[in-house]
C-alpha cells in the first residue's frame, strides 16, 4: 500500500504520544489555532481525511484501531463519506459492510439514512455490489405492497450471495370480492389459475419476482440463492383480466419488511 501518510505530522504526533497523549487529545491539541509548529505542521482539521488516518496509523499503530481513526475525523467534521474513503485506503481489509457499520456507530454519524450510505460506500471505492449489500444488511426496509398494481419494486437489489427474508407486517388486501380481506397467505380455498402472477398458489397471495424467477412469499418467505436483480411484489390474481376483472376490483394493501443478512 503507498505511504499516504503527511511527514511531519506523523512526527509531531509520534512526539505527543511520547509525552503521553492519546491519540484524541494528541490532534486536538495540533489542531490548536496557537500551535507553535503550525508553519511546519499542517492542521489535522484541513490535512485531508486519508493523510489524516495514515499519519495517526503510523504515529500510533495497532493501538488505534479503525473505529477510533473514525471518530477522530468524525470530531473534526470530516464528512462521512470522507470518513469511509480514509477507512477504505488505510484499511483495505475492511469490507463495506464493516465500513458502513463504523460510520453508524453512535459516535460517527448514526443518523445516516440509506442512501446516504450508499452514497459514502460508493465514493469510498467499494463495488456497488458491495455498497449494496452493506445497505441492504443495515437497513431492513418496509415496504407496501398496493393489491390494484402490477409488479411493484421493493426499492432493493438482491445479490444472490445474501439472505433476504420477508415477513408480513400488517394490513390486509383482497383480489376479489369474494374471497374477503386476507393477509399475504391469500384465500387457501381458491387455487390460482394459468396467467396469474404464480400459477398453482393461493389466490390474492403476497408473490415476489426477481429478473424471470417468480416465488410464493405468502406471509413469510426467504428469498431463494443465487439469484439476482431487483425484488419485486405483486398480489397474486389475474393481472391480464383473462378471466374477469383483473386487478380492477381488488382492495387494500400490505406492509412486509424485508430483512437481509450474510
């Protein structure tokens, strides 16, 4: 890996751990408007996040680990995706996932939403296959899911590598008069025919589809491996009006979180 790594302030925090500092208190300290060295010494707060984690990793080692680096720059208002980027080059074992754990921490930037993240993993230099695995693991997502619409994206992208699980949360929907209100189960009575969203499954049921691969999700399901592509939702009924009335008639919706892990 290159030095990245500013010269004279890794010596001027190596001096200040020999007296003692920690590596807190050792930049804030440098970062001092009255700084004697400050002709020679650049000030930690302007250095760049990257120099900035590769002088305080060669100052003071293994004693700092990524976390602290993380909230050192995170107490000099160094943004989190510069934050991410300084992590991502001084520790190229760490994944997006740990990353992006890291930045949420409580003492980094715990309110950083979704695509925010993201946003941060990506400039960092992850893949955006990995960005998105580290978003979706750390933001389980609820989703609604209207019974009058067609295929409805769930807002995530699964990689095939992951677990998704999607659990029903609440409400219920009907894909025809007759077969009442029901949760993502459907109507067990009313088996559905060709042309339905799945063929064969209860009627008015919770069906996902990612690319060509169309499952049963019902009130529960777990995704299956080793596809990939954009998950997606639909009630389970005659979606072309084949047989009646189609989607028109159907009432309500259904509100299902989707989880993921590794």
């Amino acid at each position: 890996m290159p030095d990245l790594s500013h010269p004279e302030l890794v010596a001027a925090l190596a001096a200040t751990r020999q007296q003692g500092m920690s590596a807190v208190d050792a930049v804030r300290y440098l970062a001092q408007a009255g700084l004697s060295h400050r002709a020679t010494v650049p000030d930690p707060a302007q250095a760049g996040a990257v120099p900035l984690a590769a002088s305080l990793r060669e100052a003071y080692g293994d004693a700092l680990a990524a976390l602290d680096i993380a909230i050192i720059l995170r107490n000099l208002d160094y943004p989190a995706d510069q934050v991410a980027l300084a992590l991502h080059q001084n520790f190229p074992t760490l994944g997006a996932l740990d990353t992006g754990i890291i930045l949420l921490n409580h003492d980094v930037y715990p309110d950083t939403e979704r695509p925010a993240l993201y946003d941060a993993l990506e400039k960092a230099g992850y893949a955006g296959t990995d960005s998105d695995l580290a978003a979706n693991v750390l933001f389980p997502l609820l989703v609604t899911v209207q019974a009058k619409q067609a295929w409805q994206d769930a807002g995530l992208n699964v990689s095939g590598t992951q677990t998704t699980t999607i659990v029903y949360q609440s409400g219920q929907w009907s894909a025809s008069p007759g077969t009442g209100m029901r949760t993502g189960k459907g109507a067990p009575g009313y088996i559905a025919k060709p042309f339905y969203t799945l063929p064969g499954a209860p009627e008015g049921a919770l069906i996902g589809r990612i690319g060509a691969r169309v499952f049963l999700v019902g009130d529960q399901a777990t995704v299956p491996r080793a596809v990939a592509g954009a998950l997606q939702f639909c009630i389970n009924d005659d979606l072309d009006a084949r047989y009646g009335n189609g989607l028109a008639d159907n009432q309500g919706s259904l509100v299902v979180k989707v989880s993921t892990s590794v």
